[in-house]
C-alpha cells in the first residue's frame, strides 16, 4: 500500500542510529532503482506507526517524494517493535541502540525488566546492563551517536569508559572531534594518547584532539626516531618497490581489461608521473653517490 510521507507517525527514530554513508548509499539506489523494500507500519487508532524504515522515509522526502511504499503488521505496537528489533539482529555498537530501545519500552508501556528480559529471551543482567550503559554515556554523547557523528561501536569502545572515569572530559572530548566525524580509529587515538598522558597531555587531547590526530600522523610518517637518516631512506626505497610490484601484478591479472578509455588515460598519466618521479630520484641519488652506482 501506499502511505503518505507526511502523516506518518515517526515516533521512534530518536531510537535508531545514523550514518551518512550508508544514506548516502541508499540514496543512490533509490534513484537508480527505485523503492524496493517496504517500509513496515502498525496502527495506532488513526496513526501510521512505523516500525523500521526510517532511512528510506528519509531518503524519499530527500528525493521529493510525497509517498512511500508500505506494509502494516497486524499487531500490537510492543509485539511489533519486538520482533523488528529480533529481526534487525545487531551489530557490535548496537548496544547503544538497545539500550535506547528498551527504555523506551520500559518507560512508553511500562515493561518491567523481568518482562523486558522475557520478551527477548535475554537475562536481566543483560537488560540492566543495556539500560546501566545508556544511563552512563552523557546525554550530548548520546545525541551526537544518533545524529551519526560518532560511531556507536567507538562512543562504546572509548568514550564510555572515558565518561566512567570522567565524565566532563568525555563530553568536551566529544564535542571538540563530532564536527570531524571520526572513525573509530581516529576517536581511538586521542583516546589512548589520554589515557597514558599526565595532566596537560590530558587537556590538550580533550580541547585539541585534532591537534594530537596530526600529531600522532606525523610520527607515523617519520617512522622509528632511533633509525638514520639511511635507515629511513632504505624503508622508502622498498615500499617504493613493493608498491610498484604490487601494481605491475595487478595489471598482469586483467585490472586494465575491463577499463575505459577514461580510466585507461588515467592510468597511463599515473604511470608517467610515477616513472617522472623515479627518474628524479635516480638521478639525484646517482649524483650524491658518485661512483659508487
């Protein structure tokens, strides 16, 4: 059936998680495809609920669509947002989103913990740790999570901790790097140079995490202080040449067969550049070595 966009009752999205790429994908195929999976919706009295489909609901009012496909389970709203949640299964961050997930649950229908725990085969360890997580991460934590600022595997994996131990540093640390939208290794950086610094180290990663993210890039490229300036020139010469064999595998496995005349001239001009630059090399590398070639 066809339901439209704007009376829809979207009253669980706060719920779920964002990611911009993965909208952005899905944007695209909406537009090359067109709409393939139905949204799901329940009623409530004179309202459409929906259940899961909130990113393609999103992406069609994005596309300018006045309608979007559905259909409607036939039962309860609890029944339904349960067995979505079992259907959807989770991933490593979706912690978090249960966590959201069952206290709204608790607090909309007034589900006891035993009952919570029941509903979805789980322990009551499991639902207390769920709500205990979502009770500890600071609330501008979590806002920035469901906007899809920050990732919620890496607010579980770091910035939890960081708010058990403290929590003023977990929220300025969050609201200096959301803007960036880091991944979890970038967040994890500033993370662990916080945990092993002293005090200054401590609030300069929390008001300049980016800062530490450059820095700590910039030790990667000038690699191990303890080796010579030979040393560093040797590991530079191999990676050039592994990178190089690499690439020549590549096209000797067909990487160029299906390729366009575009992509053909694109590889030709990279190749003419790489080759310009290994010539300067050699010749500058030949006139400091004499000789001795």
């Amino acid at each position: 059936m066809e339901l439209e966009l704007g009376r829809l009752d979207l009253r669980y999205e706060a719920l779920r998680t964002r990611s911009a790429s993965r909208e952005r994908r899905l944007l695209a195929s909406l537009v090359q495809a067109g709409q393939q999976t139905p949204i799901v919706v329940v009623r409530d009295g004179e309202r459409d609920v929906v259940v899961d489909g909130y990113k393609r609901v999103r992406a069609l009012g994005r596309l300018g669509h006045d309608t979007v496909r559905a259909t409607s389970w036939d039962l309860g709203e609890v029944d339904a947002l349960v067995l979505e949640r079992i259907m959807r299964g989770g991933d490593p961050g979706s912690a978090i989103e249960e966590g959201w997930f069952l206290r709204e649950l608790e607090t909309r229908f007034g589900l006891s913990r035993e009952e919570l725990g029941r509903r979805f085969d789980r322990t009551m360890s499991w639902v207390s740790r769920r709500l205990g997580l979502v009770s500890e991460l600071p609330r501008s934590v979590q806002e920035q999570v469901r906007a899809g600022a920050i990732g919620a595997h890496a607010a579980m994996r770091y910035l939890l901790p960081l708010a058990r131990a403290n929590e003023s540093d977990c929220e300025k640390l969050c609201e200096a790097i959301a803007p960036s939208r880091p991944t979890s290794r970038q967040l994890g950086e500033p993370y662990a140079t916080y945990v092993a610094g002293n005090e200054a180290t401590r609030e300069r990663v929390v008001t300049e995490p980016l800062l530490v993210l450059r820095a700590r890039a910039e030790t990667r490229r000038e690699g191990d202080a303890n080796k010579t300036p030979v040393e560093h020139l040797l590991d530079d010469l191999r990676i050039v040449a592994s990178v190089t064999y690499r690439a020549r595998g590549r096209v000797r496995r067909g990487a160029l067969d299906d390729a366009s005349a575009g992509e053909r001239a694109e590889v030709r001009s990279a190749c003419g550049q790489a080759r310009a630059e290994i010539e300067l090399l050699q010749q500058r590398a030949h006139k400091d070595l004499g000789d001795a070639r």
